[in-house]
C-alpha cells in the first residue's frame, strides 16, 4: 500500500484536477455551503500531504476545522456525508471537528 492508499486517495486517473478541486472549494466557501466546502478542504489538505505539500496541506487542514467547528454535530445525521469520496479522497464514515482534529491534527 503506497502513503496516499493509505490516506485514502484515489489513484491519480481517478482524481480530478487539484486546482478544480481548489476551485470549486473556493466556489462553495462563498456560497457559505460548509459542509461542502468542509469536505472539499478535508479532500485537499489529504491530497497535498499525499503529495507532500505539506504546508499547503496544513493551510487546507485549518480551513476545513474551522469549517467543521461552525456546524452542528451532535446527531448522526448531522455529521454523516451522502458522498462516500470527494475530488478523488475516500471521507469517513463520519466527518465532523473531532474526526479532522483526529485524521489531520499533524497538519493543524
């Protein structure tokens, strides 16, 4: 298993263009969509760590936290995703600020 399996990224086929990625984040913050944009900066911080870009990741993993600390999560519902990956990353069953605190908290 190679470090970005592991960090549940898909193979590079399989992605879409991280400034797509990048984009559509960008797109979803403004429209104050958290849980996407969430979950889209959640798939980011993963997949430049991946590629070892770490102090990008680290930016995305602290935009993903805070997102994640303004919505609700003290219900299944609240904390669990519809898309089991985003822009080529595998999500967690549950995503909420513990669970990016948990998986990401080397970035934060």
């Amino acid at each position: 298993m190679t470090a970005a399996e592991g960090l549940g990224v898909f193979p590079d086929e399989l992605q879409p263009p991280l400034d797509d990625v990048i984009a559509e984040f960008e797109q979803m913050a403004s429209r104050h969509h958290k849980r996407e944009a969430g979950e889209l900066a959640y798939a980011i911080a993963v997949r430049l760590q991946a590629e070892g870009r770490v102090r990008e990741a680290s930016e995305y993993g602290r935009k993903c936290l805070a997102l994640f600390e303004e919505l609700p999560s003290s219900t299944l519902e609240e904390v669990t995703s519809p898309r089991l990956k985003v822009a080529g990353v595998s999500l967690p069953d549950y995503l909420h600020d513990d669970v990016v605190r948990s998986r990401l908290g080397h970035l934060l």
